[in-house]
C-alpha cells in the first residue's frame, strides 16, 4: 500500500481517457441527443398545429353546412312560393278564358235567338194574312195593313 | 482458501499486496515477491495489476461510448446508444445543475470519473479469491483486481483533479486574486492573512485528499469485508453457508456503495471545479 510510480500512470491514463472521452464521446452523443429532442419538439408542435387546424376545419365545416341548410330551405321557399303563384296564374287564366268562352257562347245564343225572332217576325205577317183571308175568304192587300202587321211583329 | 498450508494472516496479505513491478534489492528488475520486498522498492515502482486493470476498464468504458458515440443517431436509439444517452443525459444534469460558467471539460470529465470509477469498483462484487487464484494458476503471484482499492490509483486521480482546481483557480480569478482568496479570507485584514492562509491551505488540500482517500476507504473496507467472509468458506458446511448468505448480503449492499461512491467522486470533481471557477467575492 505504498505509493509509487503507478501514481503518475494512472494520471496520465486519466487525463488520456478524460481527452478521449472530451474529444470523441460526448459531442457526439450530445450532438445527436440535441438533434433528437428538436425533432421531437418540432413533432409536437406539428401535431398542436394539425390539431388547431383540424378544429378550425371542423368549425368551418360546422358554419358552411349551417350556411349551406339555409340556403336550400330559402330556395325550397321560393320555389314553394313561386309553384303557388304559377297555380293562381293558371287559375286566373283558365278562369278568364272559361268567361271568355262563356261570353262567346251566350252572344252566339243571343245572335241565334235574334235571327230566330227575325225569321218568326217575317212569318208571323205571312201567317196571319194566311189566316185573315181564311177568316173572311177574301184576299188582303197585305200593303193596306203592313203597319198593323209591323206593329204586331214587333210584339213577339 | 487456496490452500491448507497457509495461514489466514497469509491469505489477507496475499490479498492485499499488489504485484508491483521495480528494482529488486539485489539490483535487478522484476515482480516483488511480498509486500515487504515491494516497499523497498520505492518510489520507482509500478503496481503492474492495478494498472492493467485500471486500463482496462478504461478502455471498456471508452470503447463502449466510443461505439455508441459514433453510430449516435437522432433517430429512434438502439439498445447500447439508449443506455449510453442515459448517463450522458444523468450527468449532463448533475453537471448543469451544479456548474454554471462555460467549460467544455467539466462534463466529460465528470463522465468519465463517474463510469470509469463505477467499473473499477464494480470489480470489487468478483468473488475475491476468483482472479487471484487464476493468475496464480497462471503464475502471476499477486493480482489485485480492484483498482480503487490501491491509494495510489484513488490518489492519482484525485491529484489530476487537483491540477484542473489550481489551474481553473489561476485562470478565472489570475494570480493574485487566487492569492488573495487563500490570504485574505475569512476575514479580510492584513493581520489576519497568517489565520486565513492557514485556513484556506488546510481547506484547499483537504480537497484531494478527500476526495482520494474517500474512495480509497470505502472499497478498502468493503474488500476488507469480502475477504472476511471468504475466510469462512474453509470453516465447514454451517460457516460455509453463513458466509455465503452474508458475502450475498454484503454483494447486495455494495451495489448501492460502488455507484454511490462513484457518483460522489464525479460529483465533488464538479463542485470544486464550479468553485475554482467562482470569480465573485463571498
């Protein structure tokens, strides 16, 4: 247990080793252990990144489909809007072309009627002469009475 | 035991000599064949099995680092690499937490005490009698395996750390300010610089010391202890497995000392270099 030279050995070798280990050994590992945890941090902040905008997407989303909802309800609106208003057209429409032909109708009855009470008048003249004469057995000068035969015409 | 014929008084001495390579007295060189004949070497002489060991264990050390170091990735780490980024990192920390000012050497520094010095202990939990009965197979007469176990291995690498104290202490205070801490501290009075000096040398070289003989106590002892125990596996079949129940208890227990002693070992390296690096007054 006496001291002696391996004293100045095993500084030597220390101080080897210690260099050693200074030069070739932890820069290295520190180097890679460094590069490793900003890889991981930037990992992390990539993934918080993604994450917030996943969540502004999903809002997004959430406001564009609540957009989209109005919108077709509005449309559905107006076309329901629009489907009514085309019915009380065509209902107006088919209202007035019904008068229309109503209206058309009666004035052909009404025409009819007239040239029917034209023809009757023209007969009823005729006709009574026809019976005078038959009454009296004589011949009437229907001009000697045309204005009683009018008069009586008129009255049908 | 290796065998009947020695004594226990043998058997300890066998145990704690080192074979030291030096002049021996008839003038030549060799291996000292006692403790006796290794002392009257002197000063120039070699503890050949310390060394050895001692640079062996380093070169495990460097060699495993060395290859993790190299195929280090920022990738996903393997196996050798995660295990080595562990105690990088744990020293990394206790070298932060401790040391502020910028200096490139502290950590590796502080690495390479700690798992050099954690291997070298970790020889201490080989059953004792197993290397030394080899080399005596092999015809080596002494073989420590222990390197912390030998002062002059603790010592050395206490002084080496007592180098970097003096040399940081010069650099980042300069001369006199170094001088003037050792003089004129605790009390700042010039008749008070004898007391101060006093003070101060005494603490400054306790620091070495303390650090050297610590460690050198503490794996003497724990050695010490499993040589005990060994000595009762040739007491018969009820010593055989007392001892073999307290070596098991004793191995257990000095897992926690070995890592301890090496982590304060690195640790104190640290404080005394933050504190050679203490520019400010206090």
């Amino acid at each position: 247990m006496n001291l002696n030279a391996t004293l100045l050995g095993q500084s030597i070798t220390f101080a080897i080793f210690v260099w050693f280990c200074m030069k070739y050994i932890w820069p290295m590992l520190g180097t890679a252990m460094r590069e490793r945890q900003e890889a991981i941090a930037a990992g992390l902040r990539a993934s918080e990144e993604a994450d917030q905008k996943l969540a502004s997407a999903a809002t997004n989303a959430e406001s564009e489909m609540a957009a989209a909802k109005e919108e077709a309800s509005a449309i559905i609106e107006q076309a329901r809007s629009r489907a009514n208003q085309m019915v009380e057209e065509a209902k107006d429409e088919a209202r007035q072309e019904g008068q229309r032909i109503l209206d058309a109708a009666k004035a052909e009855i009404d025409q009819e009627m007239n040239r029917a009470k034209e023809a009757l008048r023209a007969d009823v003249a005729a006709l009574v002469i026809a019976g005078a004469e038959r009454v009296i057995e004589d011949n009437i000068d229907a001009s000697k009475h045309d204005t009683m035969l009018t008069k009586l015409a008129s009255e049908l | 035991m290796s065998s009947g014929t020695k004594t226990t008084a043998d058997y300890i001495q066998h145990h704690l000599t080192n074979l030291t390579y030096g002049q021996l007295p008839d003038g030549s060189w060799g291996f000292a064949h006692s403790a006796e004949e290794a002392a009257q070497m002197g000063f120039w002489s070699i503890n050949v099995d310390s060394m050895a060991w001692s640079i062996g264990l380093g070169l495990v050390f460097t060699l495993f680092f060395r290859r993790a170091a190299a195929h280090a990735t920022a990738g996903v780490p393997g196996g050798l690499q995660n295990f080595v980024e562990m105690i990088v990192e744990f020293i990394d920390e206790t070298t932060q937490s401790i040391f502020q000012h910028k200096n490139d050497l502290i950590a590796p520094l502080a690495m390479t005490i700690f798992v050099w010095v954690f291997l070298m202990n970790l020889m201490d939990l080989v059953p004792v009698d197993w290397l030394p009965e080899l080399a005596v197979l092999l015809g080596v007469s002494h073989m420590k395996v222990v390197p912390s176990t030998d002062p002059n291995i603790t010592m050395a690498m206490a002084l080496t750390v007592f180098m970097l104290i003096l040399y940081y202490s010069v650099k980042c205070k300069g001369a006199m300010g170094f001088i003037k801490e050792l003089t004129l501290h605790p009390f700042p009075s010039l008749a008070a610089i004898p007391v101060n000096f006093v003070l101060e040398f005494v603490s400054l070289i306790a620091k070495p010391l303390s650090l050297g003989l610590r460690l050198f106590g503490n794996m003497y002892a724990g050695e010490m202890i499993f040589i005990l125990i060994a000595l009762m596996f040739g007491g018969g079949v009820a010593f055989f497995i007392f001892g073999g129940v307290l070596q098991w208890v004793w191995a257990v227990f000095h897992v926690l000392v070995i890592t301890l002693q090496a982590f304060i070992f690195a640790v104190l390296t640290i404080v005394y270099l933050a504190q050679a690096h203490e520019t400010e007054e206090h």
